[in-house]
C-alpha cells in the first residue's frame, strides 16, 4: 500500500510540475481539479492566470501549425511574455510574423478575459 500511495504521488508531481504540450491533456483536468480545491496564496495568482492562458493558447495551437503553436507557447511562457505580448499585438496592434488574422484575434480575446494581468506584475 505504501509503494502505491508513493507511485501515486511521483506521478502527480510528474504531470504537475512537466510543462510539455504533448502532457498537457493529462495535466490540466489534475491542476484544474487542485486549483479548486486547494486554496493558492494571493502571490500564486499570477502562476494561476498563465496556466489559464497556457492551457487556452494550447488549444488555439491545436487548429493551426507547429510554428503558431511555438509562437502560442513563446507568449505563454510566463507573466512578462504575455503582458509582452498583449502591449505588442492586442493593444499597439504590430504585426506579429507568425501569429495574424483569426489566430492573432483568439489569442488577444483569451488576454481580454484577464483585464487584471497587469497589476499581477511583480
């Protein structure tokens, strides 16, 4: 029982803590379930919030090719990226070599969702 209960515990600390898009169908259903049922201090929000917009971007990534969806996970990376991101392409409008048209224009409505990702900057 013991050996179980610790394979158990290696293997969502694996899929917690392992960011790589081909895990992340199996990750996010665990993370989302931890999210609410676990309360996350104030200073985790910013953590929170990019795994929203990671898990969102992956799904956009999902209807276009291997370069959008590196493009998706580029921004995505951390909070710098996408307030980066959402200075450059959703509000000062520059073109963006990779990412434009329908792609540009989901990515910028998930970034809407967050009108707080500013004041997350630490």
């Amino acid at each position: 029982m013991r050996k179980f209960l610790l394979c158990c515990l290696l293997l969502a600390l694996t899929l917690t803590f392992y960011d790589h898009p081909r895990v992340f169908p199996y990750t996010e259903p665990l993370l989302d379930w931890l999210a609410e049922h676990i309360s996350l201090p104030v200073q985790n929000n910013s953590s929170v919030i990019t795994r929203k917009v990671q898990k969102a971007f992956y799904a956009i990534g999902q209807d276009y090719g291997s370069g959008q969806q590196e493009a998706l996970a580029r921004a995505s990376a951390d909070l710098d990226s996408l307030l980066r991101f959402k200075r450059d392409y959703c509000q000062n409008g520059d073109f963006h070599p990779v990412l434009f048209g329908e792609a540009m224009q989901r990515a910028c409505e998930v970034l809407k969702q967050y009108p707080g990702l500013k004041q997350l900057q630490h």
